[in-house]
C-alpha cells in the first residue's frame, strides 16, 4: 500500500504553504504530495492569495524535496495544449529525478474557465482522449524518431517529442465515475484508476467496472494499479476533529455521514484503510483541506502512518 497527501491549494495557499506541507509530508513518510490543478477558489471565503499553477507549483517543490513523488489528481485538459504540457511534466520530471506522477481529467469546473478566459466546450471526453494519446505517445516515441498525430480537436506534425522524462513510462493517472468511456480510457493509457469522494461499494463497482475494460482490450488488470481519494480529517481526539471539522465549516456527524470521507484517529483512519485495501486500493490518497494545520499533517504522520498496512 502507498499513502499520499492530497491538497486543494486554490482554497487559499501560496506556493510557501505548499512547500511546508510538501516538506512535512515528505520529512513524515508518505509516498507522494498531490495538488489539484485549480485557478480559481471553490465556494465562498477570501479568495487571496489567490491561485497557484499546478506545473509552476510542481517545477519548485522538484527542486526543494528529495525523495518524495509529485503530481497532480488531476490537471484539466482544458488548461493546456497537449504538446505544452508534454514539455512542462518532462522536464517537471527531469528537474525532480523522476518522481512525477501524472493525473489528467477532462476539467469540470466552468466558473473557473470563465474567470480566467479558458474555453469550456460542452464536450469535452474527445479532448482528453486525444490528450493521453498524444502526450503518452510523445513521451514514447525514441528519441531520434518523429511523432505524428491527427485528430479532432488536435493535430501533431512532425514532432521530435523532446524532451523526455526521466521515467521510462510516465504514471498515468486517470480517474472518475463514469461507468463506460472512463474505465475504458483508463485501460488504454492508464498506469493508475482512481476513485474518489464515493461510498465503499461504489469504490468496489469502479474497480470492478475498469478490471473489465483492461480484460476486454487484453490487458492484464494487475497491470492497473487502483486507488481511492477520501476526504480526512485526522485527530487524537475528538474534540481535536470536530475543531478541523469546524474550520471547514463542515458539521462533524454530517462529515462521518458521507461514505467516502474518514474522520477520526488511528483506529478510525486505519479501519477505513484496511477496507479499501480489501476492494482492492493499492493506493490511498488523504485529502487534507487546511494548508494551514500542519499539526493535522503530524499527527496523520506520526501516529497513524506507521500502523497502517504496506
């Protein structure tokens, strides 16, 4: 089992705020520091400092961390061009020694486009195909040979396909609910399907559901390594997370209602995990909301990290 933090920087951290949770995070043991890739703040509140860029994010924290992976869960692939974002996680990649970790959806957020004057098609599961073919097919074509590519929504001439990552295959990461086209899309391109934000028998329908696409494309399922995002909020006591659960203006009892959210200490956090791991999570990602509570970080870290299982 591996154990990321997952983090929403747009809800009102800088970039110095993502470097000390990336730092903790890493000082603490968990396997990789993941941010969302969003502009734009979701729901009300102050809205400064304002955005960070997930790649200009990930290209810093490359240089400032030594071991652990970084990445994105997920980039949107209304936010850039397929061969600008080949460039950018390449040498995001290069500059980190190869630790990157690649997710890309196909973007959801509409206010978001509008505020910073994105294009937001109506459709948008065309883009994102042509994406992951295009940058997993740069990222694969040897060096010294051309990449072609023609579309619908993008065309490829004669690309060189530099520069290359450090990994010899980019992790993939794609993700989501959707009962056909996503699972199918993931056994194509895919290293790692995750789900998120979902009840326990909703995570085993998922997995159940992208198992079968690899099968129907003659692709090994255990090729496909699965994870699930839970929203987290950690404490040694329960005063300790009801006070988290206030900070985010979130009751406590509705937060434990939602199936897929964990709240609690270590017994509650590693019987959560222990039951993902039984549908077959070979991934964990905990989604911390509050940037600011490195206290929260530590205690996940330090308390509940070295009693859940690998």
């Amino acid at each position: 089992m591996e154990y990321c933090i997952f983090t929403e920087p747009q809800q009102g951290y800088d970039y110095d705020d993502q470097l000390a949770f990336a730092l903790a995070a890493e000082r603490l043991g968990f396997d990789a520091f993941i941010r969302s890739d969003h502009y734009l703040r979701m729901g009300e509140g102050d809205p400064l400092p304002g955005g960070t860029d997930a790649w200009t994010t990930l290209a810093g924290l490359a240089r400032e961390t030594s071991r652990i992976r970084l990445g994105t869960l997920v980039s949107s692939a209304t936010h850039r061009l397929p061969g600008v974002l080949a460039v950018q996680v390449a040498q995001v990649d290069q500059m980190s020694g190869g630790r990157v970790e690649f997710g890309l959806g196909t973007g959801w957020f509409e206010r978001e486009h509008r505020a910073y004057g994105i294009p937001f098609p109506a459709k948008r599961f065309g883009i994102l195909e042509e994406q992951l073919a295009i940058l997993t097919g740069m990222w694969q074509t040897p060096v010294g040979e051309r990449f072609d590519f023609a579309g619908e929504h993008y065309t490829v001439e004669d690309s060189p396909a530099l520069p290359k990552p450090v990994q010899t295959r980019m992790p993939v990461i794609v993700g989501g609910g959707g009962p056909r086209r996503t699972p199918a899309v993931a056994a194509r391109f895919a290293t790692e399907f995750n789900i998120g934000f979902v009840p326990e028998p909703t995570v085993a329908e998922k997995f159940a559901g992208v198992r079968a696409a690899c099968e129907a494309i003659g692709r090994d399922p255990r090729t496909l390594k699965l994870s699930v995002a839970t929203p987290t909020l950690a404490g040694a006591s329960e005063t300790d997370v009801a006070r988290r659960a206030a900070t985010l203006g979130r009751d406590l009892d509705e937060y434990r209602g939602n199936g897929g959210n964990v709240a609690g200490g270590r017994a509650e956090i590693a019987a959560k995990v222990e039951r993902l791991q039984a549908l077959g999570a070979e991934r964990v990602y905990f989604q911390l909301m509050d940037m600011g509570d490195l206290e929260q970080l530590e205690y996940l870290g330090s308390e509940v990290l070295p009693h859940l299982p690998r």
